[in-house]
C-alpha cells in the first residue's frame, strides 16, 4: 500500500464481499461504504488502510472519478517488506524460562477509525493446535464515552500508593498522608491483596468494555464463546502486539486488563487466589518457589478458577509482554521496521512517556 503513494501507476485493489439491500430512491443512486484494509505478516500487522468508496445504488448512475474509490495507508510498520521473517517471532524472556525465546505474536490488537467518524479495536487472534486458525473480530469503541472507566482505572492505580481500609477504599486523609510502603519500598501482604482486588475490579471493567460487544465476522461465534476462545489463546504468557492508526489519538491501558470475569452479583463469592499466599511473604515480598513454572497460575485450570477470583496472572501486564510499535508512515524516506534503540556504551537516565493527558 505505502509504495503505491510512491509508484506510479498504482496497482489495483479487489474487494469481494456481498453489499446489502438499500433503498436506491433514499439514497439518491449514491451512497459511500467504509472498510478497513490489514496486511499481516505472523500476525504482525504491517500495514493498514481505510478505504472510502462510492457506490452506485441505481443502473446508470454516473459516479465522478475523483469520488469513486480512495484508500489512505495511515499505519505503517515497514514499507519495504524486507526480511520479513525476522518478524516472525520474538526473542523475549519470561520468567519460566531461564533463556530467552522465541515466541511468536500471539495476539495482536489494532485501534483504529472506521473511516465515517467512528472507531473500534480489531482483534487478531493466533490460536495454535491442530493446526492454526485465527480468532479474529473488531469491537465498536468509543473514546468520549468511557472516559469515567479509565479515570476510575487512573485512580485505582494511583491509590496504591497509599494504605487501603478493609473494603478497599482510600480516604481523603490517607490520600494527604505520606505514601504507605515501608522503607524497602513495598507493602504489606494484606495491603497487597486489597490493591489486587481494587485492580482486578477496575481491569475487569476494561475487558468488558474492550471485547462484550465483539462483532465475530461471521465466524458463528456468541460473543461470549468468542471471549473464552481468547482466555484460551492467552493461557500462557505471551506477545501481544497493539498498534495505533495516526487517527486513533486515545489511550487504552491495556497492561491494566484482568481477564478472569468479576461478577457483581456473585460478589460474596470473590476469593484472593491461593497462589497469592504461596508466591508472596507477609511483608510483601515476592517469593519465586524453585522449579515452579510463571507463564501462568499453577490453578489456572482449577474450577474454581475461572470467574471471581483475585490472581495477579490475570493481568495482563504481569502476565504478557505487551509491545507498540510506532507507525513509520511519515518518514520521508522508504523506511523498513526499527529493531534496536540506540544508545551510548553507558545509560545514565531513561526517559519513558504516556500519551495520556490525564497522567
């Protein structure tokens, strides 16, 4: 796609699919589709492009040229396609491992517009088995409307600097006090347990808001089926690869996810996973049991297990390596995907940014 901006002529791009019933008078022998053009690679997305076309509801409608078909690139992680499979997987340590690995992109997830003012989160997921087949669906979502959740999120995790009562809640006069860690910088085990609930809740809150109203392409998947498909894909830690159109300016603090379902009504059946007792000492310290495997909770398929329950393996920040790589669309020259961050022999100060104003 970003060559055919630099090349002329440009190739042509064939889109087969079955258009709906209109009403031609109501549309006046015109109306325009949106979609969204992807290339993977591995599940890395490479490119994506949306694509605005006119179509003509009526025999004889003439269409002007310059209205017909347009299709703008505005996401591009390598314009060369060159040695691609160096994009098949990732050499990356988790903590089961004593070396790192190669893992591939277990899921990838794109936040995009949809080309008519609206955006959604397209999901690809790679489910390995007998064979490998992808989960793929796309989710409407809304910046302006789920801005309560993430300022809920926001607070959540700012609140764990400070001591949290038995129902979880910080006070305005703990918030004004000094941070509650201790002088090796950590919190007690019981303080620990209520900042994973307070957490568990917010993350909880995010996947639904994330993949409830899933739309599953036709694959003839309830979007609740859909969802126990993707806890199954993440079973074990993994890559997860999200990527950002130019036009999708918001923030989603995907690390902040928590997979395992919270439900309101069953509350009183909440428990705090045993492998929180086991892994962490009284005084907060992280206990790591010899021989014992990270990639995920050693109860994870344990019945009770699988809704209401507190376990830090249900994030996915502690859980998965998340990456974003940065669209190069706008480098002014044919640019291939950055592999290194360069550095002097020494590094004396790390500079990390958010994209969120509200941090």
């Amino acid at each position: 796609f970003w060559l055919a901006y630099h090349l002329q002529p440009p190739g042509p791009v064939v889109l087969p699919l079955t258009a709906p019933t209109v009403d031609a008078e109501a549309t006046g022998g015109m109306r325009r589709a949106y979609g969204r053009l992807n290339l993977y690679y591995e599940n890395n997305l490479l490119q994506s492009a949306v694509v605005n076309a006119a179509v003509a509801t009526q025999p004889g409608t003439a269409l002007a040229e310059d209205a017909r078909l347009r299709i703008d690139v505005d996401y591009v992680l390598t314009a060369t396609y060159a040695e691609l499979q160096a994009l098949k997987t990732r050499q990356v340590h988790f903590e089961a491992e004593g070396d790192p690995g190669e893992h591939p992109v277990r899921l990838s997830l794109m936040m995009n517009s949809n080309g008519n003012g609206g955006h959604r989160i397209v999901v690809k997921a790679r489910q390995d088995g007998q064979g490998t087949r992808d989960l793929v669906g796309h989710t409407p979502y809304d910046p302006q409307a789920v801005g309560a959740i993430l300022q809920n999120a926001r607070d959540a995790l700012f609140d764990c600097y400070f001591e949290r009562d038995e129902f979880g809640v910080v006070t305005e006069a703990q918030r004004d006090g000094p941070p509650a860690f201790t002088d090796k910088n950590r919190k007690s085990l019981a303080q620990f347990k209520r900042d994973l609930g307070t957490l568990a809740i917010q993350g909880s809150a995010l996947f639904s808001l994330a993949f409830d109203h899933v739309k599953t392409d036709g694959s003839g998947l309830t979007p609740a089926i859909w969802q126990r498909e993707l806890i199954k894909t993440l079973r074990e830690s993994a890559v997860i690869q999200i990527t950002r159109v130019s036009s999708a300016n918001y923030v989603f603090p995907w690390s902040l996810v928590y997979e395992y379902p919270l439900i309101t009504a069953e509350r009183g059946e909440w428990r705090v996973c045993k492998i929180v007792n086991e892994e962490w000492a009284q005084d907060g310290t992280r206990q790591q049991p010899a021989g014992e495997t990270h990639k995920r909770c050693k109860y994870h398929d344990e019945p009770w297990h699988q809704k209401n329950v507190i376990c830090p393996y249900g994030f996915w920040g502690l859980k998965h390596i998340i990456e974003e790589p940065q669209s190069i669309q706008d480098s002014p020259t044919v640019a291939d995907v950055g592999r290194r961050v360069h550095f002097a022999d020494k590094l004396d100060l790390a500079v990390s940014i958010t994209e969120d104003p509200a941090l």
